[in-house]
C-alpha cells in the first residue's frame, strides 16, 4: 500500500485529513513503534537499546549501502505517542518533563524531543541531544525526560520494556517545504494513521474475552473507517481485533 500512495500525485493532504477525521471521530489511540537509526557512526551502546529481531540476529552495526557508501547502521527501540496515548504514560514520569501542547507539532528541521527510558539515565542527561535517522531523515532528539523504572507497555500478549526505548510525540505537520519534505510525510503520515480505536468507556479493560464481542458493535466501527477512507480517497481497512493495553509500573 506504501508503493501505492507513494505513486499517486499528492496524497499527503487526503493523509492528514483521514488522520483529522479519525481522530474527530473515535477516540484514535497513536502508537507505533519505528526504530531510530544511529547512522554514520560506529555505535559502541549497549545492545538492550538496540532492536533485537526474533531470529535473535545482531543488528549492531550493519554495514549499510547509502548514497554509494557502505556505512554503519544500528536500529534502537523507539515508540511514537499520540497525545492520547501519552496519557497512558503521563504520570510516570522520574525526572524531567514530559510532552506539552507544542511538542505535538513539527516542522522540517525543528528538533524533536523526547522521553528516554530509565536505563538510559547512565548514558545521557537531560538536555543532551541524540542525532538519528528517522524515516530516513536525519533529526536531532532533545532528550527532555526520563521515565521511571520498570515500565511496561502490553497490547495483548506483547510486553515491551520502555526502560530501553526512546519516546517520540506524534506530531502534526502543517506545511509542506520541499520534494524531500513530501516523501518524509507521506511516509510519516502512513504510518501515523495505523493505530487502536478505543470501543469502550475505559481505555484500559480487557475485553479480549471473546463473549464480549456480542456487546460491541465491531461492524459500525468497520463502516465508519471505510467511509472516512473512501471520503480521502485512501485504502485503510481496519482488522476487527479486540485488544488489551495497559500500562504496567
């Protein structure tokens, strides 16, 4: 689907305003997780940072074709949070601050801050700056926080270790300021736009006992994605899943 919207003239527009319509529709609940890559230079961290594949292969230091230069390569653990979604976290914090209203927008060349995980706090201090690739843009993190110690984030039966990964806002992006800038939102906003749609009035119950399903109307939800979808000229279906997600301290 990416290779298809990448095709189109100018889907960048139908992109944000399916993000908008969502989000004014359901209560859209943004969480990805993209790595940050340490490119260019020969990453000497520890490996609990750095993205740890099934096949439990390391990914430290791949040597990387880029613009006909082989290079150094090595992906860290990174989540992505809508300003929804940061409520699961907003109270947990150990130092620092955590995200405000003008962290959630974004423009090419602002820095990005983010929210380290604890593990962290005996390799960096708050204010230092961390350069990555992010969606294959360079970017600077401005390190603004740390989380505290033993947080977990569970969807169903996955449990990821924030205490290793770096914490980004889902911004929005207003203007677009070059062909570099296209393909970065494009890519940016694709990704965005895969998220949870909370179907009840607590957004942390387990309701992924199936005899609940007879209380939750899963095909008007389905409907109504494919009309906003179909309004932007898009292609989203959701997956009728039910989900668990708490946060665990």
């Amino acid at each position: 689907m990416l290779d298809a919207l990448l095709k189109q003239g100018n889907p960048i527009d139908n992109l944000k305003k399916f993000n908008k319509d969502i989000n004014e529709s359901f209560e859209f609940i943004e969480i990805t997780k993209q790595p940050l890559e340490v490119v260019g230079t020969y990453y000497e961290g520890s490996n609990i940072f750095v993205v740890s594949p099934r096949n439990n292969k390391d990914l430290r230091n791949q040597i990387v074709d880029v613009g006909n230069k082989e290079v150094y390569v090595t992906p860290l653990k990174a989540i992505q949070l809508g300003q929804t979604a940061y409520k699961l976290v907003s109270d947990c914090l150990d130092m620092g601050r955590g995200f405000n209203g003008a962290d959630f927008s974004y423009s090419k060349g602002d820095n990005i801050p983010v929210i380290l995980g604890n593990d962290y706090k005996q390799f960096y201090q708050l204010g230092d700056n961390i350069v990555v690739n992010y969606l294959n843009r360079d970017v600077t993190l401005d390190i603004i926080g740390f989380f505290k110690s033993d947080l977990h984030l569970k969807i169903n039966n996955n449990s990821y270790d924030l205490d290793t990964y770096i914490c980004s806002p889902h911004f929005d992006i207003i203007d677009v300021i070059d062909d570099e800038d296209k393909i970065f939102q494009r890519r940016y906003y694709f990704q965005r736009n895969n998220g949870y749609i909370r179907i009840d009035s607590n957004l942390i119950t387990d309701v992924s006992d199936k005899s609940n399903l007879e209380e939750i109307n899963l095909e008007s939800y389905t409907s109504k994605i494919q009309d906003i979808a179909e309004k932007n000229a898009l292609e989203y279906i959701s997956v009728e899943r039910i989900t668990k997600m708490e946060i665990l301290n």
